[in-house]
C-alpha cells in the first residue's frame, strides 16, 4: 500500500489511557483485560484503531512514559500474552492497533540507566545517556526539565544526567550507535507482535546539541537555533525508522507527538520517507473562535498538503485539560508555555458541553484523520478537585500542576461511583448521566452524536481524506464549507442563529434548530 492509499490518511483514533479506561480485575487500575471486554463499544462507537498508552514494564512515575522494559508488559496491565491477544482481537473486530514508542528517555529503572549508574564515569555504559561533571556546584547547564526545576539531577560520584522530563526519566544519547540500534530492535519487536503502527512521544527531542550549551534567558524558537527541540538532526532517525517499517509492507504508521511553535516545522516530520502523521495540536489550543478555527484549518491543510500529508484533527488528549471544561471558560485557548494558567478557573459546563458538541461534528468533518480522547465521546469534564493525596503526576510535585484531572477512570454502568469497577481516582457523582450504560439508546446524548457522526463519515465518501471549499459568503462567525460529493458543515460561533441553507437535508446536527436556524455554538452536517 503506498502513503497515498494509507488507512491513516481518513482514520478515527480513538486513545485508550490504560489505567483508567477500564478495570477487569477490580483493583482500581484499568487493564488490557478490561480493554479486551471494551472492544465491542469501541467497535460499536465507529472507530478505526487504538492508539494505546504506554503498556511496558515500568515504575509508573509518570503514568508509563518511564519504560523500564520495552518489550514486557507491566503487571498491573497484564501479561504480554494478554497483550498479543488483545492485538488478534482488535484485528478480529477490525480495528487497527497503534502503540506508544517512548524513545527519548527511559525510566532510571531501565537496565542500561542501572548499569551507566554502576559503571561510572566515562563509562560506554554511560555514553548511551547524557553524563556529564557539573559547574562546582552547579549543573552542567541552564536546561529545565518540562516538569519544573532543572533537567539535571547529580549522582553521588559527583555526574549530573540529564532528564528533560522527570529525574526518573533519564534521557537517551541519539547520537550514540547502539541506541539506535536498540530502537530499531524495539519497533521490530512490536511490528512482529502485529501492532499497525507507534505514536511517537516528544518526537521533537530526540536530537541535542552535543554542546550542550546554556539557553540563556531568551530560549531561540523551537527548531534548528534550540539546542534540544526540533533539532534538524532528528529527522535523520525518522527517515531510517520509516525504513524500518516499510520492510512490514507499507501499512503500518507513525504518529508524531511533538509540540512545536510553527506548523510549517511540523510538516517537515511528515515529509514523504519520513512520519505519516502528526498531531494537530495547533487545532486542540485554538480558542472557539470562528476567524482563529479557520485560520488553524487552512494553515494546516496548506502546511500539510505540501508535503503530501494528511491532517489530523485533535480536541483532546491525556496531557491536557479536556475540551468541555476550556470550551467553558471565558478564555477557550492556551499556549502551550503556560498550559495550566487557567486551571481551576470559573467554567461553564452547560456551554462547554454544547460547543464540545459542536466540535465534534467539526473535527469530523474535516479533510484527514481524527482522534477521540476515551471519555469525550462521554462528554466528561476535567476534575478539578482531586484529593492531592491521590495525584500521581510528577509535574504535580515539581511544579503544582496536574493532568491526573483528564485521567479519572471512565464511567461505564450504575447509578454510583466507582461507575462499573473500582477507580484509581474518584469520578464525580454527577457523571451519574454520563455513563456509556445511560448515554447508549438516549438520541441526545453525547455517545450518540459521536455514533452517528462517526457512522456517516463511513458511508459518505466525501469525508475523510481530500479538500474542503470554504462558503464564499458565510456570515460573521460562522464555519461554512463544503465537500464533495453534496456534503456541506456549517459550526456557528457568532452571537446570534443562523438560517440553515436549503439544498441539503440536515443529516446531524449538534443541538436541535429551531425554526430553521442553528443555534449558536451549534454545528449542523447537510448532505
Ligand atoms: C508526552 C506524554 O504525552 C506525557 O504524558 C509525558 O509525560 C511526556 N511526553 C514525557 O514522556
């Protein structure tokens, strides 16, 4: 299959975060059994594939991003036994299965972190990280680790390493041989294992300057000037990691996770021979705001379509605050510095729910790929009154921020929480409503707006992949374009209804139209 017929170029990825998706054993922690039980909603949802959370062994620091073995399972998600079972069942119901690739850093519990640490300085063992003397005192240099304070951490012999993450979370040596040919071990081994594909964690990090000079108080923009994102070394592993990968016949795909300032960096990752894909997070931080949306659409679309890649569109995922809660704020975006300044902030859920509504009959509506957040199709909010005693997030520690609010454990069934199974972190009463028990049959729901949606992007060729027209004389505020074949989306985020066009029958819509209109923050699919 070449890039031009991928599966990915029109897929809906629904993200399963293990741990809390849901719990077949009863102890609190979802597990791949509990996925396994799952399939048959997912199947009926309508999506396409899986992107899993990390499975691997680990110490769970945060949350599996820290891989102590890459090619095991961790015991409180199950064996890697149940792990192949649960990819044969996947493709028996005819989803595809894509798994998280955690290439920049391992956990300090991994092996060859044990081994650099016994082995000490100037060891080879050393050289698969980054190891260096301090300065006095001070660490070798000025970086600061994503979680807060400083990205080194000393040993007793006196080294500092390198963590651009938590201490827990060495960083890898991409110049270093033999790490590389240990990832190309690693992506064999789960391609062997039948996975279609990796999402690819922090893939703008990889690459440092081997320098590793201060950033000073003014970091340089993300990209070739910034000693340690969006290096251009790094595409140099991608293109040999798409070598790895074709030689599995060409329909097995990367996704990019990387965080960058400007889309046109991004669409050098998905450059042909390199990546497949990557994550629209220009899309999930844009506010809701009709002229911002559409300007992110087609940058997007004209960034993409140059190198020949489709788009992606994202509302949610584990790593950020989800979308019905900022859709409720009076401040509905965010940059990405400062994800969190908002947290806790007054939030509508009556109108974050009906523009959440709205954009998903956007973002599926849109020309590409789409990923759905296990929980949104639920329509559930961030919680933000977590126990602290019960926060596992290491930026909780570092730096009084939490994700665990995105991470509450799914509502199944019953009318009490723990909603169908025990929970690691307490759900709120009230999403009493929203369970997938309640929601399934209830034609206003959330599950079912999802469903529908994502059953008419099967049947109707003019969705997924290809182009849209924007409506040349849309009103003030409103999101109208067309696709062919007789398909046509209009999202309205003016201050007033608009008049739905005649010519189309409404096959869906987000909140029902009164006389003829479509209410504000409300989206209507005509075909
Ligand atoms: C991005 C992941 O999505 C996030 O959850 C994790 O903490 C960091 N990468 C570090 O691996």
């Amino acid at each position: 299959m070449t890039d031009v017929a991928g599966w990915w170029r029109d897929a809906v990825i629904y993200q399963v975060y293990i741990r809390s998706f849901a719990d077949a054993d009863g102890d609190g922690i979802g597990d791949i059994d509990g996925v396994r039980l799952r399939l048959p909603y997912l199947r009926a949802l309508g999506v396409d594939a899986l992107w899993l959370n990390p499975w691997y062994r680990s110490p769970m620091v945060d949350g599996g991003y820290d891989v102590a073995d890459y090619r095991d399972i961790d015991p409180s998600f199950g064996t890697l036994a149940g792990a192949e079972e649960l990819i044969a069942d996947c493709h028996h119901h005819g989803l595809r299965v894509l798994v998280d690739l955690v290439p920049n850093h391992t956990s300090d519990q991994h092996a060859w972190f044990r081994e650099a640490v016994s082995a000490g300085p100037g060891s080879a063992e050393r050289a698969r990280y980054w190891f260096r003397p301090g300065r006095g005192d001070a660490p070798p240099n000025d970086w600061r680790s994503s979680f807060g304070g400083s990205a080194w951490t000393q040993l007793p012999d006196g080294e500092w390493y390198l963590h651009l993450f938590a201490p827990e979370q060495p960083d890898l040596n991409w110049d270093n041989p033999e790490v590389l040919a240990e990832f190309d071990s690693i992506l064999r081994f789960w391609l062997d294992r039948g996975v279609d594909g990796f999402r690819i964690d922090v893939a703008h990090g990889l690459a440092k300057d081997a320098s590793l000079p201060d950033i000073g108080a003014e970091p340089p923009p993300r990209g070739s000037a910034h000693p340690h994102w969006d290096r251009d070394e790094v595409h140099e592993i991608y293109r040999r990691w798409r070598r790895v990968i074709d030689a599995y016949g060409g329909d097995r795909e990367f996704v990019a996770e990387a965080w960058l300032d400007d889309i046109s960096r991004l669409a050098r990752y998905v450059r042909p021979h390199e990546l497949h894909t990557a994550f629209n997070f220009d899309f999930l931080t844009c506010p809701w705001d009709a002229a911002a949306l559409r300007a992110v659409i087609d940058k997007t679309l004209t960034a993409l379509h140059a190198v020949g890649a489709p788009a992606t569109w994202v509302l949610s995922n584990h790593d950020v605050v989800r979308h019905r809660t900022r859709y409720g704020r009076a401040e509905t975006g965010f940059a990405f510095a400062d994800r969190r300044r908002l947290y806790g902030s007054p939030v509508d859920l009556a109108l974050g729910e009906r523009r959440a509504r709205a954009a998903a009959l956007l973002s599926l509506a849109l020309p590409g790929g789409a990923y759905v957040y296990q929980g949104e199709e639920l329509g559930l909010w961030e919680v933000e009154d977590l126990p602290v005693s019960l926060i596992r997030d290491p930026s909780w520690a570092r730096a009084g921020e939490t994700r665990d609010g995105c991470r509450v454990p799914l509502p199944w069934s019953g009318t009490e929480p723990p909603f169908g199974g025990a929970a690691w972190l307490p759900q709120p009463r009230e999403w009493e409503v929203l369970t997938a028990e309640r929601q399934t049959g209830d034609p206003d729901s959330m599950l079912e707006l999802y469903r529908r949606a994502l059953s008419l992007r099967k049947e109707l060729p003019a969705l997924g992949d290809g182009g849209l027209v924007w409506e040349p004389d849309a009103r003030r505020g409103v999101l109208d374009f067309r696709r062919e074949p007789g398909f046509r989306c209009l999202v309205n985020l003016s201050d007033s209804p608009v008049v739905v066009p005649s010519g189309g029958s409404v096959i869906a819509s987000s909140a029902p139209l009164t006389s003829g209109r479509l209410p504000v923050d409300a989206a209507v699919w005509l075909g």
